[in-house]
C-alpha cells in the first residue's frame, strides 16, 4: 500500500518537559505536524518553540473529555491525525505498608488509563490513517520497571506493567487494520522525573557511567513511528544503557 501524500501528524502526550518535549522536537525535525500536549500548559508554552507545524494541547490525560478535546484540535488544525505518542506518566514511589488507595490509584490512572483513553480516542483517525496507508502508529511509554520488580514502587511499577500489556493486546488487535504498536522502555534518563540524589545514584550504579538523554529516548519513538519501522508491531524497545543487563 502506498503513503499518502502530506506529513504525518502526531499528538505526543506529557509534552512539556524532559522526554516528551525532546520527541515532540524530534518528530518536528523529521517534517511531522506535532501536537504537543500536558496539564501543564506553561510548560508546554515555555518548551515548545512555536511554528506552523506545532500546536499546544492542555491535556489531562485521565479525562475523557479532555482527550476528545485535543484530538478534535488536532484534525481541525492539521486535518487528521496519524501518530499517538502515550508519553505521560507519573513517577510515585511509596513502601507497600505505606501506600494509599489515591496514591495507588493516581498512578494508575495517568499510566494505564490515559494511555487506554489516548488509544480509543485516537483510534477511528488512526483508523483512516491507515487505510490511506499514512503509517498509522502508536508509541506507549513504558519502563524498565515493566521489566523486572523495583522496590517501594507498587503503584508506579505495576500500571507500567499494565501498560505492556495494553500495548501487547492493541498491537494484536489492531495489527488487521494496519496500526502498529509499539513500547519504549526508558531506563534512567536524566529528565525533571528523577531528583538530584536519584540521579546520583543512578548513575553510580549505571553500567555506562552516565543516564541517558532525553532526545535518546526520543530517537527511539522517531525510529518505531517511521517508515524504517513499517513491519514491526507489538515490539518493546528498551532504551536504557544496559540498566536491564544488571538487575538480577
């Protein structure tokens, strides 16, 4: 199936700051429409350099009627929508004996149900992507959390193991229609995140000798939504410095 003509246009959740602003610059820099969207939208203002090719989205990815906002923003501004970006996440660490239900709860809900809004959302638009043959694609962020047990991040560590799922299912459920799915796994990525201290230690234990930077987990979602990517689905990328290689 051929491409249609035009760019590509995507909408990349947790736009803001650290990883999220570097792919919405990246994608920008591959000739993609972007629309970049948080709750925090000083944020977005202050990060995101303006231009024809960019739009900023308030965006709190645990409301339904939010995400029916942005997306409806998208398509009026740069006439559909073929790429979504499920970058948002919150980072909450707390002991077992110690979490609570909202602590529990919030992680969840902007970790797993955003991402699952973003998705059912996105999806009769993507759906029309690919049956132009625009490559259609979703990118979710997970974590090398989703990967192996961190402890005293029950809340964090579970919705991002929930979010592999997610992405694993949407890619066999969608695969028929043409949109692929797909996962990073950021490691320790020197972003607003992490605080100072975790940094340190981070990168004390790191197998390289240094965390990773923003536009390094940004590359990756360039390569998964790209052409160069165009027959891989359900796949997980793991973006880490070999972080994964050294827990038992």
């Amino acid at each position: 199936m051929g491409h249609r003509e035009g760019p590509r246009v995507a909408l990349v959740t947790g736009a803001a700051r650290g990883q999220g602003a570097a792919i919405v610059a990246r994608l920008r820099a591959d000739g993609m429409r972007v629309a970049a969207c948080d709750r925090d939208v000083d944020g977005l203002r202050q990060n995101t350099e303006t231009g024809v090719d960019v739009v900023t989205v308030p965006l709190d990815v645990t409301s339904e009627d939010m995400w029916e906002a942005a997306v409806r923003t998208v398509v009026a501004r740069f006439g559909g929508l073929t790429t979504l970006v499920n970058n948002a996440g919150v980072l909450h660490r707390a002991r077992l004996g110690d979490e609570t239900v909202a602590g529990f709860e919030g992680s969840w809900r902007v970790n797993c149900l955003g991402p699952f809004l973003g998705i059912r959302t996105a999806l009769p638009h993507l759906s029309t992507a690919a049956a132009d043959g625009a490559g259609a694609s979703i990118v979710n962020t997970c974590s090398t959390g989703a990967l192996r047990p961190f402890p005293n991040h029950a809340a964090y560590g579970s919705s991002k193991w929930a979010l592999r799922g997610l992405t694993q299912i949407s890619a066999a459920e969608l695969a028929p229609t043409g949109i692929r799915v797909n996962a990073v796994l950021p490691g320790p990525i020197e972003t607003p995140m992490l605080d100072e201290t975790t940094q340190r230690r981070l990168v004390e234990t790191s197998t390289g000798g240094r965390l990773g930077k923003p536009m390094e987990v940004a590359d990756a979602v360039a390569f998964l939504v790209s052409d160069a990517a165009s027959f891989i689905t359900g796949t997980e990328l793991v973006v880490d410095g070999g972080q994964s290689l050294r827990i038992g």
